[in-house]
C-alpha cells in the first residue's frame, strides 16, 4: 500500500522522553524507581496489551505476545487471526529492545515492575519517536459489556475523502462474532491489512500494528446497511462513509496501470546489493516467463506479496519462470539499501534476483521506468512473457486479510502464468 495512505501509521509525536532522557532512564534504576532485584526476576514471556501514544488525547492499543523458540526470546504482533514476527527480545537488568527489523525500527522499554515503558522509534535514532507503555493484558479495547445491536459482518461499498475534498472509493470487509470485530479496508493500492476490534452498540473501534506504526479506525453502522467513521492519526483525521452491498468491488486491478502507446515491454539495468547490474535482457531471462514486482522493504503489502511469492517461486521455478524484484527504498545510500534488501531476502527465504530500483517514490517509479503509464501502488506486479513483452499488469496486492479477493488474485496469477508457458 502507498505509504501516504496510510493515514493513521505515523511516527511523528511528542513523547514524554527525549533520547537523551530515554538513555538515562534506560540505564538508571533509580530514575526507573525499581531494582536490580526486582527486574532480573523479570519474566517477558507472555501476552501483553500495547498503547501507542500517538497525540494529546489519542491512544491506539495493540496487542502482542512474546514466547520463546529455538533458545530466542521473541515478540508477535496479533491482530485478529494473524500472528506476525516483529523481533528477537533482548532484556537487560532493566530494559526490554526488539529490533523490528523488518521496517527498521525499534522498540525500547523500561522495566518497571511489570509494566512496560518506553518508545517506538527508528533504528538509527532519526525522527521523533512514539511513545508506547505495556502491560500483562490480553484485551484489545476496554469494553463496557454493552452488546451490539445487530451483526454488522458482510461487504460495505466505502468511500474516503481526503482534506482536500478527493474521494476515494474502497471496499469494507467486516466479520463480527459477538462483540469481537475484525475486518480490513481494500483500496486500490492494497488493503488495511488485519484489523480486529469491538462493537458496542452500533459504535465499532479498530486497529492494527506489526512495528511500521499503529493503525485506529472507528465508526458507526446505521440500521440502514450504511456506515460512517474516521481514521485518526497524528496529522487528523480522514472520515469515510459505506453502504452494504455484498458484490462491493474496486475497479479492475489490471487496468489501472499500464504501458505507454508505442511499448510492449519495459527496459532497464538496475544494480543487485552486491553492484552487478540485471536486465531483462540478460541470458538468464530469455524463452522465460518473467515476474517484475515492484516492491519495498519498508511496504506492508509488499510483505504480503512476498509471503506468497518467494514460496510460490521455489516451488515453480524449474518450470521456465524467473522474477525480478525491484526495490524502491527509503535510501539509496549502499550500506542501507543492501541492510534492508538482505533482511528482506532472509525473512521471506527469496531466491529471485533483487535489485535497487531507485527512492520509494511514485514519481522516481515513473521516471526509472519511463514506459510505465499510470503509476499508482506499491506493490504492483508486471508479468512478461517469453518473447519479452509485458502480458499483465496488476495494480497492487489483495493480501490475506482480504479473503476471497486473495483468492481471486492466487488463482488468476497461477493461471496467467500457466497459459503463458504453454506458449
């Protein structure tokens, strides 16, 4: 999903810490107001429910758990039916880190008795970081037993409208038991992911968060099959209003991004992290079909996307079939770039080539690949043929949360595949 979607995942916030103070209180068991005693008896293991601190009057709760595998202490985000790995746990005498490599940040608490205080903040230390305490709670919202006044479950046509007064056009995928609620919001540049939450009455809270940053929606449904509600975050908010209707559909993905009058295919010569340029034109490409994703490590349906590629490639690749994965970062700079592009291959187990595209940027997208008309996701998965020239364009990813779409698209990428190494 294009990361200024995301309205609500964002890092910029006052905190009660600033590094300098962090450090101290860290490293301080006076300042801590424990002991040493205390805290090495300290056990991390177990479920634990999060607040992040996004602003004055804003809390997004999330929850994790942290267990113990293979010798390793390490934390998994839940939201609703997934349980995604953030990090290993590293615990001192007084502090608890877990490097979220996965988007490159951190989160580092203080140990005080048996809560957790401390900040999610970027690897390097750059930015503001976000406040978050934690405690031994297995909730997600706090709850007033009130129970809700229908089942709200089903498709929702929803549109969001930007401060600007843009609309955009998306699908609401809700599943209620009780009071429990999970869903996810599918948008042309992919969707929300796993969202779990409540509904109380007709008033329903959601969120989500896998260490990029928290998300927070909530709403109310209407008697009537509609809905309204607002994503919050740090810079706002962002209202969006629904209507039931169970074939709620985005427009057709494969036709939102495409070639340039005049092209059949897209030329370019990008380096590995290692500096050695790959092209489409290079020997070991020729007589195949070729998969092109445009992707970035720091892209949470580009996580997605690699949870079914990498595996999906190992399995068919003897069938005359290759991918190209181009990386468009945060940073070019080549020790970065080659950090997060290997932790990237090693998370997913990937054995198709990776290369460094450029900035992760639509408009530097557009430029790198000038025959490229229409630019609108991260990800967005080119499929070539065996003569060289492009065979489908599919404009971002309908991951897991999404259901029967996921569905959908598995079934239609295998098929396209298929037929065209038949030919």
């Amino acid at each position: 999903m294009n990361s200024k979607i995301i309205l609500s995942a964002l890092l910029a916030t006052s905190t009660s810490f600033t590094y300098a103070q962090e450090n101290t209180a860290l490293a301080n068991s006076q300042k801590l107001k424990t002991n040493a005693k205390a805290t090495k008896a300290f056990v991390a293991l177990g479920n634990w429910r999060g607040i992040a601190k996004v602003k004055e009057g804003l809390e997004i709760p999330f929850n994790f758990e942290i267990n113990e595998k293979g010798g390793q202490q390490k934390l998994y985000f839940r939201n609703a039916e997934e349980s995604f790995e953030g990090g290993v746990v590293t615990q001192t005498t007084d502090s608890l880190f877990v490097k979220l490599d996965q988007f490159d940040n951190e989160l580092a608490f203080a140990i005080d008795g048996d809560q957790l205080n401390g900040t999610l903040r970027k690897q390097d230390k750059t930015g503001k970081p976000l406040t978050i305490i934690a405690e031994r709670k297995n909730f997600r919202f706090n709850s007033n037993n009130k129970p809700a006044t229908a089942d709200y479950s089903g498709s929702y046509d929803v549109v969001f409208k930007s401060p600007n007064g843009k609309e955009e056009k998306t699908v609401g995928l809700f599943k209620q038991t009780g009071n429990k609620l999970t869903g996810t919001f599918l948008r042309v540049t992919g969707d929300s992911r796993f969202l779990e939450g409540v509904v109380e009455g007709n008033e329903f809270q959601l969120s989500s968060f896998i260490g990029s940053s928290p998300a927070y929606y909530k709403g109310t449904f209407q008697p009537d099959g509609t809905l309204t509600g607002e994503i919050l975050g740090a810079r706002g908010s962002q209202p969006f209003t629904g209507t039931k209707n169970k074939d709620a559909a985005l427009p057709d993905p494969y036709k939102l991004t495409y070639l340039k009058k005049g092209y059949k295919t897209l030329d370019f010569s990008f380096p590995d992290v290692n500096g050695k340029k790959i092209s489409l034109k290079d020997e070991k490409y020729k007589n195949k079909v070729v998969v092109l994703t445009i992707t970035g490590s720091w892209c949470p349906n580009c996580v997605d996307e690699a949870t079914f590629i990498a595996p999906w490639y190992k399995e068919n690749k003897k069938r005359g079939v290759e991918i190209i994965a181009l990386h468009y970062e945060r940073s070019t700079e080549p020790e970065y770039a080659k950090k997060v592009m290997n932790r990237f291959r090693e998370r997913f187990g990937i054995e198709y080539d990776q290369v460094l595209a450029g900035t992760a940027d639509k408009q530097v997208v557009s430029e790198s690949l000038p025959a490229l008309d229409s630019f609108l996701s991260f990800p967005t998965t080119i499929i070539i043929d065996k003569q060289g020239n492009v065979a489908q364009i599919h404009t971002g990813f309908n991951g897991p949360a999404t259901g029967k779409f996921y569905d959908e698209f598995v079934n239609e990428f295998t098929t396209e595949i298929d037929t065209l190494l038949k030919k």
